[in-house]
C-alpha cells in the first residue's frame, strides 16, 4: 500500500479546480490528466494533482454527488498573515461555515466551502508541529453521530495489520461533556488518527445537520498486490450495493477506492487506446482484479473477465 490519495469527484470542473487549487499554496501542482472514455457518465477527466506537496485526484464524472462539510480539509498555516492569504483565495464564490476569527483553539481560524462546495478549515498552527500541511476531516453526524472513536479505531485496526502499527493509531484530544447535549458525553469532540503514516481527523455532531458522508469525495488506496487489494475489500466493504470499479463504502459510510497501484502508471502512460483497453476492464469489475487490468494494458486482444466477487 502506498498511503491514502482524497479523490473529489466534480461534475465537469475537475481540470479547473486542481488548477485553482494549484494557485493557492506553494509546492503545488497539476501533475497528470487523463481521458475515461466511454464510461457510463461519457468522457470524464482524471486528474492527479499535488497541494503542498500531497497527493490529490478530482473526476469530471458527472452531477451525481454534492460536496458537503461531512468531509473537510483541515490547512494549516505558520503565521495569522498566510491564513488570511489562502483564506482570500478560497473564499470568493464561495460560503462561510464559520467566520474568520480568533477562537479558544486558535489565533486566526476560519471555515468556508469554496466556489466548488469543497470544504476548507484553514487554521493558524501557531508553535505546533506542522507534519501534514493539508489533513482530511472526517465529521460523524447522523445516524452514525457518536461513532467516531469506533471508526477510527477500525480503521487503525484494518490499516495497521497491513501497514505496520506504527504508521496507524488514533489520539481522542477532548471529548464532549456531559452539559454539551445534544452531543454525547463522552464522544468525540477532537480527535486524529493516522493511516500508513498519514493523519486525519475526526470528530461527532449530533447537532442537525442536512448532510453526511457520500461519494464526492472518497479515499483512494493505490496496492501494490492482489492479496492487498482483497484484504482491505474484505476489511472495509459493508454496501454490496455501492461495490463497482473498486469503489467501495464501509459501515460508517465512508467511500473508499481500493485501487491497483498500476493504475497511475496506466493513466499517465499517454497511451489513448491502452487507458481505453484498461477503463473498459475495470468498468465491468467491482473489486478491481489486478491480473486482468495488466492484460488490458498489454494487449487489446485479453482474456476474458474473471469473474470478481
């Protein structure tokens, strides 16, 4: 395994948006663009893309999903100035879900989602070590308020067998108390968690909300092997239903890309008729079948399609 990429999925705005994105923090760039044909939202648009030196993907796959607070993207900044600069670029267009101030938790903090819908809490880290630039935030409201700590330690548990304790634990920093209702006592209020080395954070809602977790933005895990790709399948995988082209959603409603390391080499290669050759195999896949994906980007004449439950 090779860490976990966000995946946004755009109507037609992917290509725009990683540009933009690309404009509004340093080391960051557009790295690849690739071309899904005939896929049964027509042509989408792939493309990977670095923030502050990070992995990201966006699609233009069509108005299926909305971006919503339900995933966020935590940035932050070393100095009040360079949060009132990023704060600039995202903010025009967009909406502001908590205003740009100063909080118990920060000097200079503010919440908006951009012109797109994406979800931004730009933070001033202050004296604190900065290990991540950009960190997803994942927020449990709904039906699965108060299961935060449940799901990070799953996810720790699945990730961690595979990946190495080590690169996977969860830390709960303060909790709801008992005067906080509708919140819980006892749930999470701040809490992070890292995945192969890499951090998120989670906290619990139980407040209202007319959102909750869905396929605009997912998280790609790119394996290096099959017995890898299987594992995780089995591990995270709780939705039958939403099962296709090694998409998966857990139990908490997370969407997750269980994907082939490969695949980046294959959308990158240039190759118009071996990207064709490839998203035609994976179309008619549901956990993504390695050995038949290679075949697909060897030769146009490959076996056929064994069968993947």
């Amino acid at each position: 395994m090779r860490g976990v990429i966000p995946h946004l999925w755009f109507d037609q705005e992917a290509k725009e948006a990683a540009e933009f994105y690309s404009t509004v923090l340093p080391d960051s760039r557009v790295t690849n663009i690739a071309t899904l044909r005939n896929t049964p939202s027509g042509d989408c648009d792939v493309v990977s893309f670095e923030l502050a030196g990070q992995p990201f993907m966006a699609i233009s796959a069509g108005p299926l999903f909305k971006f919503n607070p339900a995933v966020s993207f935590h940035i932050k900044c070393r100095t009040v100035e360079e949060v009132d600069a990023v704060w600039a670029k995202l903010q025009p267009g967009g909406s502001v879900l908590m205003e740009l101030g100063e909080y118990p938790f920060s000097k200079r903090y503010g919440w908006l989602a951009d012109r797109y819908g994406v979800s931004w809490q730009i933070i001033y880290a202050g004296d604190r070590e900065i290990k991540q630039r950009i960190t997803p935030a994942l927020m449990f409201v709904g039906a699965v308020a108060g299961r935060a700590e449940e799901a990070m330690n799953f996810y720790a548990s699945a990730f961690g067998s595979r990946g190495g304790a080590e690169e996977s634990k969860v830390q709960v920093f303060m909790r709801w108390g008992k005067d906080e209702e509708p919140d819980q006592e006892g749930t999470v209020k701040y809490a992070a968690f890292e995945l192969l080395g890499q951090e998120f954070v989670a906290m619990d809602s139980a407040h209202e909300h007319k959102f909750t977790f869905n396929e605009a933005i997912s998280f790609l895990v790119p394996c290096d092997t099959q017995q890898e790709i299987d594992y995780l399948w089995s591990k995270l995988s709780a939705d039958p239903k939403s099962e296709q082209c090694g998409w998966l959603k857990d139990r908490f409603g997370v969407s997750w890309q269980i994907s082939a390391a490969e695949m980046d080499e294959f959308l990158s290669s240039g190759d118009q008729e071996k990207i064709d050759r490839v998203t035609q195999a994976f179309l008619q896949m549901k956990k993504i079948d390695l050995a038949e994906l290679e075949g697909a980007a060897a030769s146009s004449v490959h076996a056929s399609r064994k069968t993947t439950v």
